[in-house]
C-alpha cells in the first residue's frame, strides 16, 4: 500500500511542477501531495497514524469520485470512465484498508 501512495504523490508532484512552470500555483496539489506522502511513510513504517492518513484520503477520494461521476452524468459530457475508475479504485482501497489487518494494536511494531 505505501508504493501506491508514493506513486500518487510523486504523480501529484509532477503536476504541481508542471503547473508552476506554467505560472499557476495550485495549492490544493501541493496539499494532496503531503498528505499521501505522509499516508506512505507511515505505511511504510507500518504505523497507526499512516494507516489512519490513508483512510482519511481513501475516503476523501470516494467523494470526489462519486461527485465527479454525478457531474459526468448530469451535464452528460465528458469522459465517464475517469471518475467511475476514481470511486471504484477509491471505495476498493478503503474497505482493504478498514479490514482488521490493518488495524494496528499499538506503534511498538
């Protein structure tokens, strides 16, 4: 789980650099970039507080995708295979992530 969240924050990071290049700051990039950064660290280190990061995004995630793939079917525009593969890859990665294996008993592991 924390190489996907390292490749989402390096993912992220890229973009932010890219749109700095540009001339745009987008701040919500750099955020999103520092949260999965840290979810993969404490992953990595197999921690509490990073399982509970990556929940947190998973979660937040979820929404974006289901709001993104009610927008997609309302204005009945654009691509909705982007968004479907948002909320699906999301609501997948948050129940593995809310299964007791990765409920941690306390952060002496």
């Amino acid at each position: 789980m924390a190489v996907l969240f390292a490749a989402a924050t390096v993912f992220v990071m890229v973009l932010f650099v890219r749109d700095l290049g540009e001339q745009k700051i987008r701040t919500g990039l750099m955020t999103y970039a520092l949260f999965t950064g840290a979810a993969a660290v404490g992953l990595w280190l197999i921690k509490r507080w990073g399982r509970s990061i990556a929940l947190v995004v998973a979660i937040g995630n979820t929404g974006l995708g289901g709001l993104a793939l009610l927008a997609v079917l309302m204005s009945r525009r654009g691509q909705i295979v982007g968004p479907a593969v948002l909320l699906g890859a999301s609501l997948v990665l948050g129940y593995f992530l809310g299964r007791p294996v990765f409920t941690l008993d306390d952060d002496y592991r």
